[in-house]
C-alpha cells in the first residue's frame, strides 16, 4: 500500500555533489502532494545550496541534529524518513523514536532490514541509471515506480539564488567570465594542472575571456605549490578561499560557464542552468554514466575506452583524464562565447 505522509525527512550527510543530485525527488514529492511539508537533513557546509531549493521547505543541520534526535522527531512531526544515504546511528534513531514510515535500501546495508519498514532493494554497481535516477527508487513506496529519464531531470531542479553584489563587481571588468574548477577534494579524477595552464594560454588569444580559479583554500594552497605557471597568466584570476559556499553559489550562477571533474561544484552548476563542462575517465564507478553533471547546459568529455592504470581508485588522475585534449576544451569554451556573444547581441538589438 502506497505511504500517505504529511511530512518527510530525507537524510544526505554525505557530499555537496551527492546532496544537489537527490534534490529533484524533493521536486517530484511535490508534484505528487503539493502540501506535504519537505524537511532535508544535512551537514552544516552543503545547508545553504539545499536552502535555495524551493521545493525545500526545512534544512537540519546534522551538527546541530546530531545531540538530541528524539527531540527532533518528537517536535517535527516526521512521518516518514528517507536515508537517501545509508547511516546506522540515524535509522537507528528513527527506529527508536518509532517514525511510521523508514525508507532505506535495504540491498546496501544489512541494518535496514531492521531499522527500516519500507524497504526498497536497488544496487548501483552494476546499474545504468545515473545516481540522480538511483534517488527516485526512494519514492517508490509512495506508489511512483517510475524512473525518469535523465533529460527530464534538470526540469525537476529549482532554485532560487540570489545576486551578490560583490560576486557581480568582479564580473563586470570582463565579457566573459569561466569558472575553473581544477580539484575535487579527492571526490573525483582531476585533469592534469598542465593541461588548465595549456588551457588558458589557448584561451589568451581571445581578450574577452577571463577565468576564475575557484576551490577551497587548502586547494588554492596546493595551487600556489604546484601550479605557479597557471597562476601567473594574465587571463587567470585565483579566488581559491574566498569565498562562501553561498557566495560561490552566485558566483557560479553569474558566470558564463564552468569547467570542472566530478565534484560538488560541477553539480551545483548544471543544477543552475549554467553552461558546465564535466572532465570525466570512462571507467566505472567514476563514469560519466554515472556521475555526469544534469542540467540544461550541461555536457561532459570523456573517452570511450579505459587506461591501463584507470581502475586505481585511488589515483588523483590517469592517461584517461591526460588524454582528453585542452584544444578540445577550449573548443567548447569557443562555443559557449559565441553562443553568449549572439545572446548579448539579440539584448541589445
């Protein structure tokens, strides 16, 4: 029988990138049942993307969950949770504070078979679907069996950023502005440094193109160490660390574009309708296939066969990611600012 829920948790404590690509169920609950109230559980640092969300009506903090749970659930009304991602300590806690409805995938952990009453069984190994699609078998004891297919999914973000002054500032010294994104916090195989810095002296030939090194800033430190040659183009600014995860948000959503591996940044942009390019290996569980940013401008590069050394989880990068050629990408990037030159041309016609 299909769950009837007047308000949902949905729990991801994971990954900025994880959490952007379980937003659009929040969307389809919505379609299904207008009034039910949406509250989304997360860590502190991935809040304020999900705060954006409209379809979004709550966002706990995990930190500040984490102290006392049973009063969480004994004020919220909770009536169903979904663990979008597997976590013993809290289906154990909606367990015992007897939440009618627990969501869990019960092929992934052993322990939701007993913390969870509503159990679906999915694995993602093997699969086709794209994560983002791997989200909606969460919402199949609300009676939807349906798995969208992954074009209809970008419809299903909706966000609502707002401008920052000091965002728009930097951007109205250049006409076109991209987002370089070059780690990925160790979430996904990065593209050579080399191949950026060959990147932006490519793009030097075209004065109106500025780009934007974002990262944290432990990352803009491992720039500064490593990458001394990119840093020092006159076409590169480096904004590493300088921003909230909030300000990069607009940051992102006021650029012309963004270049970027798999990590949350890339999610976040083709989330928001930006022009976004993914650098991706073909090998799974890294792939494209699974991982590619969705959004209505969003496309990635990836060759067709695996490298040799690919299946090395742990190696920051590989002759997959080297392969893939900086004239290629700076192909794209042509394209988007001819693209972006024909839209401004058509504004002020």
């Amino acid at each position: 029988m299909a769950i009837t829920s007047s308000h949902v948790l949905i729990c991801r404590t994971d990954n900025i990138g994880d959490v952007v690509l379980t937003l659009p169920i929040t969307a389809r609950l919505k379609q299904l049942d207008p009034s039910i109230k949406i509250s989304f559980l997360c860590r502190a640092y991935a809040a304020s993307v999900v705060r954006h969300c409209r379809s979004v009506d709550e966002v706990v903090e995990l930190e500040s969950f984490l102290p006392s749970p049973a009063d969480y659930f004994a004020k919220s009304g909770v009536d169903t949770v979904i663990f979008a991602q597997p976590d013993r300590h809290l289906a154990f806690e909606a367990f015992k504070a007897r939440v009618p409805n627990r969501i869990g995938n019960a092929r992934h952990k052993l322990y939701q078979l007993f913390y969870c009453n509503r159990r679906v069984r999915f694995k993602k190994g093997t699969s086709e679907y794209h994560e983002a699609q791997h989200n909606f078998e969460f919402l199949r004891p609300f009676g939807i069996d349906t798995i969208p297919e992954l074009a209809a999914i970008p419809a299903l973000y909706d966000f609502d950023i707002p401008q920052i002054q000091k965002v728009k500032q930097l951007f109205q010294q250049h006409p076109f502005n991209l987002i370089i994104h070059t780690k990925s916090n160790g979430h996904g195989r990065e593209w050579p440094i080399d191949h950026y810095t060959t990147l932006a002296k490519l793009l030097s030939k075209d004065q109106n193109i500025q780009l934007w090194l974002t990262g944290s800033p432990a990352e803009g430190q491992w720039l500064a160490e490593n990458a001394a040659e990119l840093l020092q183009q006159p076409n590169v600014s480096n904004v590493c660390g300088k921003f909230t995860l909030d300000e990069l948000t607009s940051f992102i959503q006021s650029a012309d574009g963004l270049i970027a591996s798999g990590t949350g940044p890339l999610h976040i942009s083709a989330a928001l309708g930006q022009r976004t390019l993914g650098l991706f290996p073909p090998t799974r569980p890294m792939h494209p296939g699974r991982w590619a940013p969705l959004g209505k401008r969003a496309q990635t590069l990836c060759l067709s066969t695996s490298c040799v050394g690919c299946k090395d989880s742990k190696a920051a990068s590989c002759d997959c990611m080297r392969n893939l050629a900086p004239g290629s990408v700076e192909e794209i990037v042509l394209q988007w600012l001819a693209e972006a030159q024909g839209a401004n041309a058509q504004i002020n016609a």
